[in-house]
C-alpha cells in the first residue's frame, strides 16, 4: 500500500456510503464539521485518513477518494454498541460534559475500547511513511497516541480533543483515568478547544501521574531513564468561513432566505436554534425559557417564531431516546397553548439539513441561540456569525461553549439562569441596529481571521517543529 506523510484517524471517515444512480453503494462527502475542518488540510498533502465507514460489518478495502486515500477499519455490531455507544458515548461523553447526564462505567464496555482503539492505531501504523505525522482526533480514540508510539516510534504524533476535558473533580471518577492518561500522553502534541481544558488535562497529569508540567509541556519520563516533552495547549478549532460567506452570496440561498420567512407568517423576529439532538446543548432550557416569555405575555405568537432544528444524533443509546421524548413533549404542549391557525411559536425540524439551507436559515434568523451546558466549541455561532456580512443578527451564546472565549461580543449567558435566558432574549430581540453591528464586526474579524486553515496550520507546524528538532537531535 502506498504510504502517506500526513494520515488522520478518527472514529469516523469522512465519507457516507449511499446506493449511487445505478442502485450501487457510492461514497459522498459527510456534512460534518471535523470533515469540512480537515477537508482543506487533507487536499494540501499526500494523506491519508483512517476511520470507520458507519455501517457495522463492513469489509471495504482501501480506496482513493477527492485525493485522500481512505481506509476503512471494520466494527461488528457488538463493538460498536459497547465502544461507540458505550464507552465513548454513554461513559467518556456525559463524564466530559461535567456529568450532565450520568456517566456509566462498564468493564465489558472499557476493554471493547481498548480492542478497538489497537485496531486503529494499527490499521494507521501500516500507511504512514517512516517518519511521518498521524493525527488522532477526539475522544474515541484516547488510546490510540500511545498504542502507535509503542508500534512506529519512527513518527510525530498530534491528538486533537473535540470536546470539553473536565476539571479534575470530575475526571477522577473514571476507573480507567491513568490508562486514558497514558493513552493520550503518547502524542508529541496533544491540542484542546479551549485553554481551561489544556488546565485541566495538565492538572490530571499531575494528580494521577505525578509528571511535571511547566507552561504548555509535560515532561514525560522514558523507560529509558530520559525524558521526553510532550505539548498541550489551545487550538480553538474554526470553520471554513470562506465558504459560508460564499454561499451567503449566492441569490438564491437568499431568496431562500426570504421565502423561509414568509413561510413561517413573516413574523417580526425569527428565533434560531441549531443542534445536533444532544443533551448538552441545552435544548430543554431554551425551550423553556421561550416557553415562559410566551406564557408572561412579553412575546407574542406571531411577532417571535423559534426555529429548532434538532438533528438526530445517536438514537441507540438511551439518554438521548429520552431527550428526544422530553423536547417533543415540551415542544407539543408549547405549541399546543399558544399557536393560532396561522403561527406557530415552535417550528421544531427533528431532521438534517444540507449547508446551503442552514446557510438560508442563518440569514433569515434574527436571533441565534446557542444555549449549549456545555460544549468543545460550537461551530454553529461560528457559521451564524460569518454569513452576516452586513453585520445584522444577534448571537446569544453559552458561556460554557469553547466559542464564547474568542466570540466574547455575544451576548453571553449562564443556561442554567432560565430568568437571564429570558431576559437576553428580549434584549436580542429589542437590540439596536447600531449594537448589533458593533457586536457582529467584532465576532466576524474573529472569525475571518482564525478559520480552519488557521487552526490546521498552527497545529501542523507543531508537529513539523518537533520532527525538526527530533532530526536535529538524531544528526
Ligand atoms: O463533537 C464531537 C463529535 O464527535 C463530532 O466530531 C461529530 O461530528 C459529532 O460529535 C457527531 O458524533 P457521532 O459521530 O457520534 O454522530
């Protein structure tokens, strides 16, 4: 197999498998924010990406796909429920997202992820060139940057961690924390959304592993005798904002734009929610919080529509059955109070859309609302902001986002505070023209200036300053 100088792993490829024009299974380029991310990265050199290919059982050999050679590693059902929606999904997630749900601990569910994470880190130990770069990202894959250093000592190894990493408080539940750890300590560069989850992942290394940190490096003790430094600090993730500015410019994504507030009664104000149908985003308590103004009387059906667009996002574990159970209910009594024949308070969307109607949703929204507990980043309030370029719109955004340490001109809440919520809403509502641009200008240079490339670049440059220094150590 030919060999890659760059190869990315994560749980998933960056493509979908549909049944093409002629009845036969196809490829198409998934939706997602990591895709769209590494996408620009990936074209730019001779990659490769290691992931799983969403189906259970899937044999598929190698294939070439826009430039990237993808390679597919094959899950069985039992492993994906123990793995995926088990120790990555029902215990690593909730524990991440300051156990917001409650984590479960599971030992059949731990060595499915350790069996798992070997597959990985070996199917990716095949197709790096010798002294090459492999680039781990999210939580999934915690195990891998140990288990390839162990495999091929020869290449510099990045991990990327999407969401949030807990206060140590809270880590230290996890049976299983020294080994996730250790795991993750096997990278060269270890990167985080924010820098309180560089803190606190520094913080767990020195409680449970007693290494030294100093700055952004951990000295890491070889068995050798020697020490090695490993790096672990912020690189706040960012989208391709060219391109959503782009689509805010094509007329018909405008036109869309319009027509979709006509259809919703042309009200005064257009609400907006984007999520994937998760309980960290905070769904409940902004439904909430709207549901309170409507019954106070300070917002009318009619003048103020909320759009929720829910996407559907892994229905086989159970917490999230719930959620959904519970925002419907919650959306059904809603809208069963307060909707006339012509308006409805909640247009709730349990479905995924393609870009270039999110891009038109954005643009018909007066007010994004971005109500998440807890949150790695949040791309959404980063997509909002760059398609307003005539600096209109108002972004309400949760202070516990990764966004809210660069999109610090939004208006910030607590989630968790129902009467601030409700008081912020009224105020997005009744913003001014003026304070609106003033907010919007500062978010979008933010924006424009740290978009994907940005990241993926600082990132690489990283891991391309320790394999120069590693060459100059060995000559
Ligand atoms: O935010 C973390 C993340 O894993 C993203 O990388 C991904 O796009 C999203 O959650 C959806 O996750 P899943 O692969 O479980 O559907």
């Amino acid at each position: 197999m030919p060999e890659a100088e760059l190869v990315v792993i994560a749980n998933r490829l960056p493509v979908d498998r549909i049944a093409g024009d002629d009845g036969e299974p196809a490829w198409r380029r998934s939706p997602g924010g990591l895709v769209t991310a590494l996408e620009q990265v990936m074209q730019k050199v001779d990659g490769a990406w290691v992931g799983w290919a969403g189906k259970a059982d899937l044999d598929v050999e190698p294939f070439d796909f826009d430039g990237t050679r993808l390679v597919p590693v094959s899950l069985s059902e039992e492993e994906l429920e123990d793995y995926y929606e088990g120790f990555s999904n029902g215990t690593i997630w909730p524990l991440y997202h300051d156990v917001i749900a409650t984590p479960v601990y599971k030992r059949s569910w731990w060595d499915a992820y350790v069996r798992v994470n070997r597959r990985f880190a070996e199917a990716a130990s095949e197709v790096v060139a010798p002294g090459g770069f492999v680039w781990v990202q999210d939580y999934q894959l915690q195990l891998v940057p140990q288990m390839l250093r162990e495999l091929r000592p020869d290449i510099v190894i990045g991990y990327f961690h999407h969401i949030p990493f807990p206060a140590y408080g809270l880590y230290a539940q996890l049976p299983w924390r020294r080994q996730v750890l250790e795991g993750l300590l096997g990278a060269d560069v270890i990167g985080f959304q924010r820098v309180s989850d560089a803190g606190n992942f520094q913080r767990s290394i020195r409680r449970v592993l007693r290494h030294q940190t100093k700055s952004d490096t951990i000295s890491v003790p070889q068995p050798d005798g020697t020490t090695r430094t490993a790096i672990a600090k912020a690189y706040p993730i960012s989208i391709d904002a060219q391109s959503f500015i782009e689509l805010a410019q094509d007329p018909a994504i405008r036109a869309r734009a319009v027509e979709i507030r006509e259809q919703l009664g042309n009200p005064s104000k257009v609400l907006l929610g984007v999520d994937r149908l998760d309980y960290t985003k905070g769904i409940r308590h902004r439904l909430k919080a709207f549901g309170e103004l409507l019954e106070d009387g300070r917002v009318e059906v009619g003048d103020v529509t909320l759009v929720q667009v829910a996407s559907p996002s892994r229905p086989g574990v159970e917490a999230y059955q719930d959620l959904r159970d519970e925002i419907e209910l919650t959306v059904g009594r809603i809208n069963g109070d307060y909707d006339t024949i012509h308006h409805t308070a909640i247009r709730y969307l349990h479905q995924g859309f393609p870009r270039e109607e999110m891009v038109a949703l954005y643009l018909a929204a007066d007010v994004m609302l971005v109500t998440a507990l807890r949150d790695g980043m949040n791309l959404v309030a980063k997509e909002y902001v760059a398609v307003h370029a005539d600096n209109r719109g108002v972004l309400m955004l949760s202070e516990f986002a990764g966004a809210a340490d660069e999109l610090s001109s939004a208006l910030l809440v607590n989630p968790h505070d129902i009467d601030g919520m409700k008081d912020a809403v009224m105020r997005a509502i009744e913003m001014s023209p003026a304070e609106q641009s003033r907010r919007m200008r500062s978010m979008r240079r933010r924006v424009l200036e740290n978009d994907v490339e940005r990241w993926g670049r600082r990132f690489l440059a990283d891991l391309e300053h320790i394999r120069s220094q590693r060459t100059a150590a060995a000559s």
